[in-house]
C-alpha cells in the first residue's frame, strides 16, 4: 500500500513520466492579445543593462509550493527528449576519473538550456494550441471568454518571456561557452519577472475550478479539450497535468542553480551572479511550499479519478490523498475474503472493487464512507489474521491486510485521519462560536467580521458539504457564516450598509424581519409541486409555453416557470391554471445544448447533467434565445435578471400566452 508523506515520511510517491511536446515558436499575434506587451517592453528597455533587485523585494505573494526530493530534477531532464538522454548519460560519466570541474559546469548549463527547451514547448501548447483554440471558440459565443481567460490566467505573458528573450539567451550562451562560461547574468534576467509566477500561481486554484465546472457543464468544451488532449504534441497527458509545469518550474531552477554553484570556484566571474540569482530565486522557492504540494496532490487526485473511469467526484481542492492499498473484504456470513481496493482522504474513504482491465478504468467505486463519525477497531479471528475493523455512518467494514505491519500502517493512517478531521470539526466549532456571540442587538447594525471560506469544508447552518458546482459557499452580510446557497435565499436591509437589502442566512433573516421562512414563503407549507402555475405567472423571471420532450417519450405541450422566489428552478405545468406542476427541473449544475438536432423541432435545446436529458423546443428562434438568456445564468448559479416584455409571437387570434419575462 502507498500512503500520504503526511503519514509516512519514509515513503516516496513515485512520479509519472511525461513525454513533452516539441519546441516551437510563439505567434505574435495572440501573444499580443494576452498583454505581453509590458513584459516585452520591459525586456527591451532593460537589453544590454544589468538587472538590479533590491534583496527585500516582495517577489510572490501567494503560495508556489515546496521543493518534492530531487527526483523532479530527473523528471525534468526526462522531459527534454532525446537531446537530453545524452545529457543523462553524460551526467553518468561525472565521477569517472579526469573528468574536469569544467566540464561539470557546462554539463549543469546545457541541462539548463534542454530543460528550458522542454519547457518553453509546454508553454507554447497551452497558450498556442490550448488557449488560442479555446478562445476562438468562445469567440463564437459557446461558453464565455472570461472563462478562457480567467482559466490561463496570464500564461501568454510566461510563454512570451520565456520563449522570446530567456531561451535565445541561453542557447546563445551555449553557442559561445569557450569564450564565455557563465550563465548567472542570465539568469539575473528571469528575477524580476518572479512575479509573473505569483500571479499565476494565485490564480491556479480557481483555474482548475473553471475547468472543472466548464468540463461538466460544456460539451463543446469537453469536447475541444480532449480533442486537443488526444494529440501527440500532448504526450498521452491531460490539461491539468500540463498547467502543473509553471508551477514547478522555480524550485527546478534553483536545483540546478545550487548544483551548478557547488562546482563554480570561488573567484570564478561567474560566482557573484550565480549566488545573487540563487538568493531571489530560492527566496521564491520557499514561498512555493504550499502550491507544489497541492499540485502533487492534484496529480494524485487526477490519477484516482482517471482509475475510477473518470466517474466519482473527487478532484476538488479540499480532498487530500492520504493512502491506498488492496486489502481483503470479510464477507460478514461465511467469512470468505474478497479482494478489495481502499482509497483514504482526509475526509473520505472510497471502498472499490478490482476491474481486470489493461487500460481505462481499473476500479468500481462500491461504498463512499465519510470520515466524520468514522471508528477504527482492532478485531482477532482465527482463521483470518491481521483483521481490523472500519466502522462509518455509512457502512461497516471487517477488513484483513497482508500482513502484522500492514495492518498496524492502516490502523494509523485512519486514526491520524480522523483525529486531523476532528481537530478541523473543532476550529469549525469555535468559528460558528465565535459569530454566535455576536450580540443580536448589533446584527445589521455593523459588519460583521467574515468566516474564511478555507476555514469551513460544509455550510454554518444546514452542515452539508461544499462543491464547486451545486453547493458553493455564500457569505451572510448580516453575522459573517459561510452558508449554501440554500440557507442564504433571503435578503434584508441593513442599517450598516444604508438599509440597502443584502444577502442574509435564515436565521439573522428571522430576527432581522421577525418572519420566519415559512411565514414568508407560503408555499413551503405546500409541496414543491403544489404551487399553483398562477401564482407564480405573476411574479416570474420567464414563463410561457414550450414542447418538452424526456427520454424516448412523445413531445407535449407544457407551460414553463421560473419563479422570482425560485430563480434556479423551472416548473413544468400541464396548463397556465394548473393547482400542481408536473414536475420541477433544479437548473444549478445543468449543461445546456442549443444544437438543434435533425430529429427534434426547429428551435429546440437540451439540458443534460449526468445522464438525465431534457429537451424543450420553443416556438421560434427568438424566443429560445430567451429562454436560453435566463437558463444559462441559472445553471452557473447566478440569479437571472428580468427581462424586458416581448410582444406575443402567435397567429392572430391565438389566445395562448407566449414566452415572456415580467
């Protein structure tokens, strides 16, 4: 079994090999369209000058990551291709007797310059060929720009330097190492621009999200990725593992730096560039500590998610990879072993049955068990040793490891895990405390002081867990908790805020108004279905008639709402008066299809999560795009706005309502 360093200092995580794209050049012309522009003309203004930093400059604000053992610096030089299997081999050779210092120095620059190759390459695949086709098609209006832009951040400015300046730096370095054997000044270049990495570094967290949230809610984004993905310019790797390149790239240079130092003689011209280089980039390379570590975290998640066919949930920023091992099953009557596979997160175990499959998925996931509420007991059998039992809310388990000391690894990694889990559980605790002493004489009167959204894994007041895509966190402006979406469907003024009407949990609604939910809301008293059509007819964000058609059944004629007071919810009724909707469709989470296929009415769409597929047909094209203008922002999560009413777009004398926004 393999288990979390977190756990097990000792153990070492092996590292996937990547095979990197070739080298090739950046276009001007969508380099410029992700403003570059300053970078270059900084790279210009300082062309022949020497670069001064003063030593206490600030060069990363966010987190980077941390140095992972120095079989990076191996994965690197892998990375290069076979240019850089001769420098592997050559490095081989560095303790056979007469090889010079000399000619150490040059073997640690030309790693350098094979490494920066490799590298450069991977950037020009992400903003050449990923970013450039992704936003040519947004251009088009199939998902939105900003989504493209907020995902590569500013990638394009990296690429540029990297590719224009640093690069043909080195390689003319390279060139001329007889006259000149340094490489220190060069890299002096590349501390300015650090903080280049601290912006996108930053920003990666909420990168992966977007394309996470893009993946599942886009097919023509899915589709254009993994398009892209099958190239061979990627090298069998997805886009997330590409993206991870930035972010390992500084701790790799001060690597090599600090090598390339160890062998540069004292009095070398060389030895004060180097050393005051090595000083900047290590200084960032210590801020990087928590970045990188989440990035090989990442990796491993994008692994398990790939061996569980790429169908459990799971690659998300608060899941935590913490061991993994086959393990037999007590089957609970007749005691019989059966294979089994465990996959333990910090907040999570996921119990899975062996696929006998060479490619694609390895495993089924059988039971998720949470960790909150889980116990680890020792158990002795007779016939079966090294047994312990896993007890959850969900499921009980009596499991039996290969041996003494595998048993007591499991043991401790779960205890460790539940006892991290608790001690989180109680700084939860001690947040919810702390607003809860907030004197209610003063809610609204001041503002609060907000809960982190990184100090709470589930909603303040209903506890259930957040996602990225159907439960994310929401502030309550009135005591600071951080809610669902659900538990923050209210709003109410505050004295602070000039008694403009601001976004509030239930409870600071309850007291703030003196209503309850259910006293304001009258149809909580009625099921969801029981909502007569009328009532919300009136107060609407969209409603009128469409076909709709589930599955294989026949296209019928409904009436669709989308209530003010449920603006994520569409309600299907047989007619305008109808007591009981037919059904309700919840729109958060939905990917919507405007294509119109060959079979379906003119003017149809889709709405499709999972493998749950609705399909309306409006009764022309403009009031589909209506309807779809309110159904996209619906599905992000966002409340739509009220549109403008349209005029009825029926024959003469019909005197069925048409689509249209109050």
């Amino acid at each position: 079994p393999k288990s979390s360093p977190v756990h097990n200092s000792g153990q070492k995580q092996p590292e996937p090999k990547e095979q990197l794209p070739d080298s090739s050049t950046v276009s001007p012309d969508h380099a410029d369209g992700h403003s570059t522009n300053g970078v270059l003309a900084q790279m210009d203004r300082e062309s022949g000058e020497s670069v001064q930093c003063t030593d206490g400059q600030p060069l990363l604000n966010g987190d980077v990551g941390d140095l992972i053992e120095t079989g990076q610096r191996e994965e690197s030089a892998n990375e290069a291709g076979s240019e850089n299997e001769a420098s592997k081999e050559d490095k081989s050779m560095e303790h056979k007797v007469g090889e010079t210092n000399e000619q150490k120095l040059y073997k640690i620059a030309n790693e350098l310059l094979q490494t920066e190759k490799a590298y450069v390459a991977r950037l020009n695949l992400l903003d050449q060929v990923f970013c450039a086709k992704l936003m040519e098609e947004a251009g088009k209006g199939t998902f939105p720009v900003d989504v493209v832009k907020n995902i590569f951040s500013n990638i394009s400015s990296i690429n540029a330097f990297h590719s224009q300046f640093l690069l043909p730096d080195l390689e003319k370095r390279m060139g001329e190492w007889e006259s000149t054997p340094r490489i220190g000044d060069i890299l002096q270049k590349l501390t300015p621009f650090l903080k280049m990495y601290a912006e996108y570094v930053r920003n990666f967290d909420k990168a992966m999200e977007l394309l996470k949230q893009w993946t599942d809610r886009s097919p023509q984004f899915k589709a254009l990725i993994q398009d892209i993905q099958k190239q061979e310019v990627c090298g069998s790797l997805t886009l997330q593992h590409h993206m991870l390149e930035p972010v390992q790239r500084v701790p790799r240079y001060e690597m090599l730096l600090k090598d390339y130092l160890k062998k540069l003689p004292q009095d070398h011209v060389d030895h004060r560039d180097a050393e005051k280089s090595l000083e900047i980039i290590a200084m960032a390379a210590t801020h990087s500590n928590t970045a990188i570590r989440k990035s090989e975290n990442l990796k491993k998640l994008l692994e398990i998610y790939e061996m569980l066919g790429e169908e459990e949930d799971i690659v998300n920023a608060s899941n935590e990879f913490i061991k993994e091992g086959h393990i037999l099953k007590l089957a609970a009557r007749n005691t019989s072993a059966m294979d089994r596979y465990l996959f333990l997160f910090n907040n999570m175990l996921l119990y899975c049955v062996p696929k006998f499959s060479l490619v694609g998925q390895k495993f089924t996931v059988r039971t998720r068990i949470g960790i909150d509420g889980m116990k680890v007991t020792e158990t002795y059998n007779e016939d079966y040793p090294h047994t312990f039992q896993v007890s959850g809310k969900e499921r009980t388990l009596e499991l039996q490891a290969s041996s003494e000391q595998d048993k007591e690894d499991w043991i401790k990694a779960f205890q460790e895990t539940i006892e991290i889990f608790h001690q989180k559980n109680e700084t939860f605790k001690t947040a919810s405390k702390e607003v809860e002493e907030v004197s209610i004489s003063e809610l609204g009167k001041r503002a609060p002081r907000w809960i982190r959204d990184n100090e709470v894994t589930m909603c303040m007041k209903c506890r259930e867990p957040f996602n990225a895509l159907t439960r994310r966190r929401h502030h309550c402006r009135a005591c600071g908790y951080v809610v669902c979406w659900k538990c923050s469907d209210n709003k109410a003024p505050l004295e602070y805020d000039g008694n403009k009407m601001n976004k509030v949990c239930r409870d600071c609604y309850s007291i703030l108004t003196g209503h309850t939910e259910s006293e304001e809301k009258e149809g909580k008293k009625k099921g969801i279905l029981e909502i007569e059509a009328a009532q919300f007819s009136g107060s609407s964000i969209m409603y009128g008639f469409l076909q709709y058609c589930e599955k294989n059944k026949p296209w019928q004629k409904v009436w669709c709402v989308i209530p003010q007071k449920e603006a994520l919810v569409l309600y299907l009724y047989g007619a305008p008066q109808d007591v009981k909707a037919q059904s309700t469709i919840p729109l958060l989470g939905y990917s919507v299809d405007d294509t119109t296929r060959p079979a379906d009415p003119p003017a149809s769409f889709r709405l499709t999560q999972s493998k749950s597929v609705h399909s309306f047909a409006a009764e022309n094209e403009e009031l589909k795009q209506r309807w779809l203008k309110v159904i996209r922002v619906a599905v992000t999560g966002e409340v739509p706005e009220c549109l403008p009413p349209v005029e009825p777009h029926g024959t003469e004398g019909s005197h069925e309502p048409s689509s249209e926004s109050i």
